[in-house]
C-alpha cells in the first residue's frame, strides 16, 4: 500500500468531488490509479481516460508511469483557450 497526493482541476474537481486528498493504494500505473478512483464515483464510466492529462510530481507523464510511494499525481481535464 502507498500514500499518495491525489489532485484534481478543472471539471473533475467537481465531477469527483474534491480538489486534494491523500489516497492510499495499491495501483502500480498512473492508469490503474484513474480506474480506482473513477471506480469508487458517482459518476463511474462517464470519465473517459483518453481526454484526461496525468502529471506526477509536477511534470506531464504517460498512463504507464508507476505510482510511487510520496507521488503528488494530478489529473487535467482537456482545456480550450490560448
């Protein structure tokens, strides 16, 4: 089991209900994190991963990138603007 830093923005904070929260899990991947957590929602299955970006500590990463023990992951959803 690993303690992480769970971070959402934009619309997701609202679909899943918070903004920060410390997460124990045991998912090895980035990818197995985001299907733990929509899971565990109301609104499972109307998140898609393909439209969300993952960062781990602070930089851009890929939905194979292990999860670590102390990560800060956060989610973005998909954003207009320039």
């Amino acid at each position: 089991m690993k303690t992480i830093t769970v971070e959402l923005f934009g619309r997701l904070k609202d679909q899943l209900g918070f903004v920060q929260r410390r997460y124990q899990t045991e998912s090895a991947t980035v990818a197995d994190l985001w299907q733990e957590i929509v899971s565990q929602s109301a609104v499972n299955g109307k998140l898609e991963q393909h439209s969300i970006r993952p960062a781990v500590n602070d930089e851009f990463a890929r939905w194979d990138q292990p999860v670590s023990e102390g990560d800060r992951i956060a989610f973005l959803p998909p954003s207009a603007g320039g």
